[in-house]
C-alpha cells in the first residue's frame, strides 16, 4: 500500500528538480500524478516516466489554473494535492534590483502560488479534504542578502500560508510551506558565489548539499495523511543552516 494511494496530485514546475523528484515518489507511493510546467519537453518526459499527465501550465496565469484544474478534476475525478513548486531566482540587492525584475520573481513565485491556492481551494473545500504543499525556501525565514524579490517571495508564501491554512482549515483542507536550504538542482547554480561552492556548503552543519529527493521525501509527508494533524506550518529542510 502506497501513502498516496489513489490521490489526485497536481505539482508546479515539475519538469526538473525537486518537482520532478516529487512527481517520481508520489507516483511510486501510489498517487494519480499531474505534473506542469513550461519546459514542455522535460515535463513530457517526466510524465512518461511515472505514468502521470503533463500539461503545459505558467503559473501566472489565472486563466491556465482554471482550464488545468477543471481538467484535472474532469479526467480523475476531483484534487487532492497541490504543490506550488514552480519558482525562479533572480540575483540583486535591493538598491540594485529593477521592479520589472522584482516583478517578475513576485510573479511567479507569489502570484504564482495565490492563483494556484485559489483554484484549488473551492473544490478541496467541497470535499472537505486536501493538502497544499507551497515550496517557500530558508530565505523565507531568514534575511537574503544578494537576492532581494526572491528573499521577499518566499517571505510571502510562508504568509499566503498561513493565511491560507486558517481560512481553510474548518474544511479540512490543510496547508503548510516547506523550506528548502541548498538542494542539488538547476536553480542552486544561479545562486551568487555557488561557483564557490566549498564556502557556502562548510557553512551547513551536515557539511552537504541535499539532494531533490530528500525534500520530496518531506513533500510526501505534508501532501499525506501523516501529517494529519500539520496546518499553517513552516517544514525546513536545510541541513541545519537555521540552527546557525
Ligand atoms: N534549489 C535550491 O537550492 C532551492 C532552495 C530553496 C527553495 N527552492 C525552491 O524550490 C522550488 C523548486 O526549484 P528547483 O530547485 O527544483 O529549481 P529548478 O529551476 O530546477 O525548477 C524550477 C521549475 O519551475 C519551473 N517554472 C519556472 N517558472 C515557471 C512558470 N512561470 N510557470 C510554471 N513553471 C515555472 C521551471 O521551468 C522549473 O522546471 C522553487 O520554488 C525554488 O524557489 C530551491
């Protein structure tokens, strides 16, 4: 018996790193997997490998959210999972950084994860079950010196969180941000200094980087009634970094 077994799972920017490691272990713990992304031909070949669905899908866009998840509950009957995974990075402090810029990660990474939220929450409702799982970062614990609008997009999703989580939780929706430190992906090799990488992973008390599959190991247990009884709450996966 799988820990997801029959459940209708939707995850964001799936197409690579830690959705795609998310998307490959809900589909081994049984669930029904829906992966999207705007890297159509890495989505495609992620679906193909869990037997799931890939759907092109920019999470900006309300009008994509509404088509995907009327879709989604068309085809599998109804939504049980979503994991606001997409995100990007972009570098630059705050005197330095454009607004189109800033614009940009609030976009993607805030309107993004709102929209998404939303177009699940009425149908997650009427069942009266669900689990959202919204990828924030330790930069939405911490300051981000370096990287401004993203430091302050993942400070939002860890709000929209929380927000999210009382206004649902009387229907037995759940909602909860994980916060990832330095995992092994694409988007590590964007971070300032990461060239440098012997500097930045001394810091970290288990002395390494993690792989995609140890945060998907913590998105399974939010997206899955192990975590029951977790609302509105703060995961962190960072090797100890917050600790410092
Ligand atoms: N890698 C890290 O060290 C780290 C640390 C903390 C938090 N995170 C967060 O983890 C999440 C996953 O990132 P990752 O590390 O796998 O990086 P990644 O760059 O490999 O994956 C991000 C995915 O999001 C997709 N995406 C970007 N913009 C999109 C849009 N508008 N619509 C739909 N999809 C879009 C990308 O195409 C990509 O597939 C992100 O939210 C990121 O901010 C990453």
């Amino acid at each position: 018996m799988g820990r997801l077994d029959d459940r209708v799972c939707l995850i964001t920017g799936g197409a690579r790193g830690q959705g795609a490691a998310e998307a490959e272990l809900f589909a081994a713990e049984g669930a029904i997997v829906w992966v999207s992304d705007v890297l159509d031909a890495d989505g495609q070949a992620v679906a193909a490998k869990i037997g799931g669905q890939y759907r092109h899908h920019d999470v900006r866009d309300e009008s994509s959210w509404a088509g995907l998840i009327d879709e989604i509950i068309d085809t599998s009957g109804r939504i049980d999972v979503l994991v606001n995974n997409a995100g990007i990075f972009r570098t630059g402090r705050l005197f330095e950084i454009e607004p189109s810029d800033f614009q940009e990660v609030m976009d993607v990474n805030c309107l993004g994860v709102f929209l998404g939220m939303r177009a699940v929450a009425p149908s997650m409702r009427e069942a009266g079950r669900g689990a959202i799982v919204n990828i924030s970062s330790v930069a939405g614990l911490n300051a981000s010196a370096g990287a401004f609008a993203y430091g302050t997009s993942k400070w939002a999703v860890r709000g929209m969180t929380k927000t999210a989580a009382v206004e649902l939780g009387r229907r037995g929706v759940r909602v909860n941000s994980i916060h990832p430190g330095l995992i092994e992906t694409e988007m590590l090799h964007q971070v300032p200094g990461y060239a440098d990488s012997d500097r930045m992973v001394k810091r970290v008390p288990l002395g390494r980087v993690a792989e995609a599959r140890e945060v998907a190991n913590l998105a399974l247990y939010l997206a899955s009634d192990d975590s029951s009884y977790s609302t509105g709450m703060e995961f962190v996966v960072d090797g100890g970094v917050s600790a410092l």
